[in-house]
C-alpha cells in the first residue's frame, strides 16, 4: 500500500489519482461527499472554533470509519494508492485537539479507537503502516492559494479569514509529523518544485523518484518500471 500525505489541497486526490494509473493498481480518495462526513464537515466549518468543537469528535470518528472500510479493500491489493488513511486522521486530530476544539476525552476515546482499527485488518495483523508514504509538503501560503483555487465554498478563507490560522496550524502539523516519522519509508515530494498537476516534465520526474522507491523496496520490479516508464514516453 502507498499512503499520500500532505496538507489541505496540497494535491493529495491529483498525485493518488496520477500515481495510480501510472501503476495501474487501485486509487481510494477522500470521500468528502459520503453521507456520513458530508453535513458535519460542512458545520465544521460553518462558524469558525466554536463549530470545530461542537462536530470534531464525531467527523473524526466519520472519516476513521470510511477510511477503515477503504483500508479493508487496500490491504489484500498490489500497491493500492490510498489519498485518504488512518496516519492522515491522526494527525488532523492531533492538531484539533492542540487547538483546543476537541476535548481530551473524546480525543483520547478516538486515538483508542484509530489503534485499534490499525491493528486489526480483515482478522489479519497489521502495523498500521504502509509499505511507502508520500509526503507532499507545500508552503502555507502556496496552500491557501491552492484552497481557494479549488473553489469548496466551505473552505473560502473570504468569507471567513480566521480559517488562515486554521490551514496554517494543519500545514504545521503535517511538517511536525514528516520530521518525526521514521516508521515507514517516506518519498517527500516538494511542491513549490515539482508542479505534477501541469507540467508532464516534473509529472514525470515525480512519478520516477516514487516508483524507484517501489523498486528499492521490493514491491516493483526493475523489468515493470522500465515497462511503465516506456509506456509514459509513448504517450507523450
């Protein structure tokens, strides 16, 4: 399994979706329209601090239990790319809870129940981590241009500013987390650097440095990835 980490529209759904093709295995994405996230993440975000206390229990719990469901697919597939998992909800909540809009009881009733999902995957054992991580780090500026850019009402910092403070606290923790992860190997994509959206040179690029990565840990071979990027050069 592939987990892509980074912030809020650091282009997590764009690389999954990229990423996935290129190795032709499975994508799963954030599901921000399921019916159990969709209602809360909109009052999530409707009236500032005060709605993230009263719904951030309970989305984060939403979101664990989709991601759960997406993780019990992943598992058994060869390189399923997964844009949405359990490490990316730690460290969301975590940062809720820092801030003071989720309580310590809830957060700790969460943290036990994020352990437990990870431990136990389809009756099988799991260490909560997957066989590679990639982590898209985008400057905290060139995050909240890329929100805005994507145009979720929600999440419009004009209609109301103090949202900044929050994508800024989210891009921290995410940075936090990268400078402390060491249970899994981690490809950290720059994206002030590589634009692998628009650009097919550094799509490319991107898409080499992750899949050599796949060769060096054994869950790619040489012969697949001198096939796949011979297919990329063809369809260029």
């Amino acid at each position: 399994m592939i987990y892509v980490i980074g912030s809020i529209s650091a282009g997590k759904s764009s690389l999954t979706e990229i990423l996935a093709k290129d190795l032709n295995s499975t994508p799963y994405y954030e599901d921000v329209d399921n019916g159990l996230i969709k209602g809360m993440l909109e009052h999530f975000y409707s009236a500032g601090a005060e709605s993230r206390k009263q719904v951030s229990a309970m989305l984060q719990v939403a979101f664990l239990t989709v991601r759960y469901q997406q993780l019990k697919k992943a598992i058994v597939e060869e390189n399923a790319v997964l844009d949405s998992n359990l490490a990316s909800d730690y460290i969301l909540a975590r940062n809720i809870y820092e801030r003071g809009e989720m309580d310590e009881d809830a957060y700790n009733v969460y943290m036990t129940l994020n352990q437990e999902m990870q431990s136990n995957v389809n009756g099988s054992p799991f260490n909560g981590f997957p066989d590679l991580v990639v982590y898209i780090d985008i400057d905290e500026e060139d995050e909240i241009d890329s929100i805005q850019a994507r145009g979720r009402d929600m999440e419009d910092v004009r209609k109301d500013p103090k949202l900044v403070d929050y994508y800024h606290s989210v891009n921290r923790a995410y940075k936090r987390w990268y400078n402390g992860f060491y249970q899994a190997p981690v490809v950290r994509i720059d994206r002030s650097q590589y634009d692998f959206v628009n650009n097919l040179s550094d799509r490319n690029e991107v898409l080499n440095m992750i899949e050599q990565k796949l060769v060096d840990l054994g869950k790619l071979t040489q012969d697949e990835f001198d096939k796949i990027k011979a297919k990329r050069n063809k369809e260029v």
